[in-house]
C-alpha cells in the first residue's frame, strides 16, 4: 500500500493496511508527497520499491 506522507486520505491507507492478513504486505509512505503527487509527479513515485515488491510476491 503506497500513501503520500501529506495525502488527506492516509489514514485510510493506515486503517486498511492494518486489517490486511498475510505476511507479503507492506506500507510505503512518501516522504512529503501528497495524494496528487502519487499520480502526476514521477519523481516522488517509488518505482524502484514498487517493482522489488512485486518480483517477491508475484509468482
């Protein structure tokens, strides 16, 4: 789950994210990225975390 340090809706993310089952979650939170910056700026984007998330769980 991938929330923005200043987004409005992290507590929703936070609330969800501890009700997940399961060992293969994690919680990422942005330093200082809002909600909008997770979509129209790339550089605040954790690609690189996202794709070594996915590798160790899609199988």
């Amino acid at each position: 789950m991938l929330h923005g340090e200043k987004a409005h809706s992290r507590y929703f993310g936070e609330d969800a994210f501890k009700k997940l089952k399961g060992e293969n979650k994690e919680l990422v939170i942005v330093p200082g990225a809002s909600h909008i910056d997770l979509y129209d700026n790339k550089d605040a984007i954790p690609f690189a975390k996202l794709a070594d998330f996915f590798k160790a769980n899609l199988k």
